[in-house]
C-alpha cells in the first residue's frame, strides 16, 4: 500500500495501543486513519518484548477498572475479531516478604473487592502448600486472583490490525514519522521517511518512543525508556499444567509456564534510563542466581531463548491519555510496564475521546497530560 497523502487521523506507533486505537476508532466509521510503524512487522517493539501477563491486581481504582472493562475484551476476542489469542487464566499469585507490602497488599486487596474483583488473601503456608517447588520459607503472605493470567500479544496486535483493515483503515510497517508540522498551535501533518502526510489529528502511540515523538510537535512528555529483560527453558516436567504467574515482589521476580518450561525475568534496580534492547549478560546471571535460589530445579534447565524490551515509565506509574496543549496532539502512552494488559481497554477510550470528545467507558480524567503539570499525581504501587 502507498502513503496517503492525506489522513483524518494519524497514529504513531503499531503496537497495542495503536493497533486498538485503530481498530476502534474504525468500528465506529472513522475509516480515514493511518496508522504508521516504523519496524518491518507490527507489534515488534514494547508489546512484541512482553511478558504478555493480565491481571486485575494493582493498587490504584483507576489501574483495576482499566482491567474490569480490557480482560472482559479480551476474553471476547476471538469471537470479536476472529482471531485466537490464546488466553490462559492461570492466576497471578504475588509473594509478600517484606511486612511493609503485606499492610499496602491488604489494603489493595479491599479495594479490589470493593470493585468486584475478588482477590483471595493467603497467608505463607497457604502458598508453600500450592508451590512445593519452590524455596519460599520467607513468604509471610501473598495474593491469588484466578482470571488473571497470559495472552499472547502478537496475536492481539495483529487482531486488531486485521480488522481496523477489514473496516477501511489503512496500517503501514516500515514507515518512521521523522517530524511534526505545527502551524499556530495546530497539526497539519507528518512527515515520515516515505513522504508527507497531512491531517489535522495525530495520536501519539509510541509507547517508549513517545516522549521523542512529543518533541517532534513541541511537547514535552514525562516517559522514560527503560530496559526489562526475560527467558525462557528448556521443560521442566515437575511444573504442574495449572502453575500460575508467580511474583517475587519484593525482588521483583516473576515466572511463568511457556510451553514446557518457564518463562522467568527480573527487573534490574539499577537499570539506567534508555533505548538499549540488548541483552545485559551481567545482570542475567544476577537474575538467574536469584530465580534458582527460589526454583531449584531451574538448575537442570537449559536456555531457549532470552531477550530485552522496555518500559514506557511515567512519574506515577500510570498511563497518559488524551489531548495537549497543541490542537489535534493527542497521547496514549506511558502505561509503566503494564499497557499491553490496558490496550483493549484503551484504543476504545481514545475513539470515545477523539469521536465524543470524552471517555464513557470510563472517566480518566485524572490520567491527563495536564496533572504533571498541576502535581495530580496518583502513584501505582503495584508496579514490576
């Protein structure tokens, strides 16, 4: 397909959010839109480097009700869309060994269940009771929610590229918007390393790169890129079928079934701000020091594959959506390392902010671009 020379709307960015975006904004009728993305296929950067985990367990309302209305979507996907995304609900099951996050953990718990979401509570021997193969004498506590679990994000990607497709829309790889034009405070258009597009409207979906596509029109966006790195073994017949997501928390810590063996990442504390997708060698040996001190029998395992991606951090952990101080620049960006989760959820309120002018799935005022600005800010402490 050619660029266009024109387009209502633009997207920036052919991972989840802007595959969604697209995909939503087209079911209802704006068939106009572009979406652009710079690598060869969709869905290769933030979203294709994901663990590809969904829960219900955060620590803020408006972090549980971005759940309550995207899981519900994507466990209708397939019949949606067409498209099968493997959706498996093995439960996240979070382990507590600091007495600091079990009084926060509590706390969360009854405002997940004041929500709807219910959340079991467990105390340690519940858990070593339900992970034998693991070495956990130090867990005091912990949380399980059983629809929380794994849905393979390439096959979301592509489901909603398929059908904002289907719909009119028009989704391009291999297309980088290299510059914004910004006329009196208004877009009127991109330029891209194919040729120009006009359009009066761009949707900043860039996920890590956002903040670089922000100063592309002249606004200045709080994301951080920051690297995250995870593997996969060879089987390992001793992990039952129905192991859940397990969750270090305090070592940020996580593992999870892939295929016959485990899928298993750490976050590095001291992981400096950036664009480097490379694997650090130094700090996957720390990870996997830390992993086998809690999974013995990673020991016998050997290495599939391992890789690095990156979150898209904000000050307070939460996603920014909707318009800026520049007309026709809007954002859908900065999800903290849990916006593949919320893409359903949000490509459907970014159509309900750009075609209605607000969100009526659900009021996100307070995720604004504005509240940085103001000191709005609402710090999600549920965050790997």
């Amino acid at each position: 397909m050619d660029l266009p020379k024109t387009a209502d709307i633009v997207i920036i960015g052919g991972g989840v959010m802007g595959a969604s975006t697209a995909y939503h904004l087209a079911a209802r009728g704006i068939t106009n839109v572009l979406l652009l993305e710079k690598e060869q296929f969709f869905g290769q950067g933030a979203t294709g480097r994901c663990a590809g985990g969904v829960r219900y367990q955060f620590s803020t309302e408006i972090n549980v009700q971005l759940s309550l209305i995207s899981l519900p979507m994507l466990a209708r996907f397939t019949d949606e869309l067409g498209q099968s995304i493997d959706y498996r609900q093995c439960g996240y099951l979070i382990l507590l060994t600091d007495r600091k996050d079990v009084e926060q953990f509590k706390e969360n718990v009854m405002m997940q269940q004041r929500l709807g979401v219910n959340t079991e509570w467990l105390d340690g021997d519940d858990i070593r009771e339900r992970l034998p193969m693991m070495n956990i004498p130090d867990v005091l506590a912990g949380t399980f929610h059983a629809k929380d679990g794994l849905v393979d994000p390439n096959s979301v990607v592509m489901g909603y590229i398929n059908g904002a497709n289907r719909l009119g829309g028009a989704c391009l790889t291999g297309v980088e918007v290299t510059g914004i034009q910004v006329t009196g405070g208004k877009i009127k258009g991109v330029q891209t390393s194919i040729g120009e597009v006009k359009t009066p409207l761009v949707i900043n979906s860039a996920g890590p790169w956002a903040s670089l596509i922000g100063d592309m029109a002249g606004v200045n966006i709080p994301i951080t890129p920051l690297r995250r790195q995870m593997l996969t073994t060879t089987p390992l017949p001793e992990i039952p079928a129905d192991f859940p997501f397990v969750i270090d928390f305090s070592r940020s810590l996580y593992f999870h079934r892939e295929g016959d063996g485990l899928l298993t990442g750490m976050s590095n504390p001291d992981e400096k701000p950036g664009f480097d997708q490379e694997v650090d060698p130094a700090w996957e040996i720390t990870h996997l020091e830390s992993a086998t001190t809690r999974m013995p029998l990673l020991e016998r395992a050997g290495l599939v594959a391992h890789w690095a991606g990156l979150y898209e951090n904000t000050p307070d952990a939460h996603p920014i959506f909707g318009s800026t101080h520049v007309d026709g620049f809007y954002i859908c960006a900065g999800f903290s390392g849990h916006g593949f989760m919320h893409g359903p959820a949000a490509g459907k309120i970014m159509s309900e902010i750009i075609i209605d002018g607000n969100a009526s799935s659900l009021d996100v005022s307070t995720l604004h671009y504005s509240r940085f600005e103001k000191g709005r800010l609402i710090k999600e402490y549920n965050v790997v």
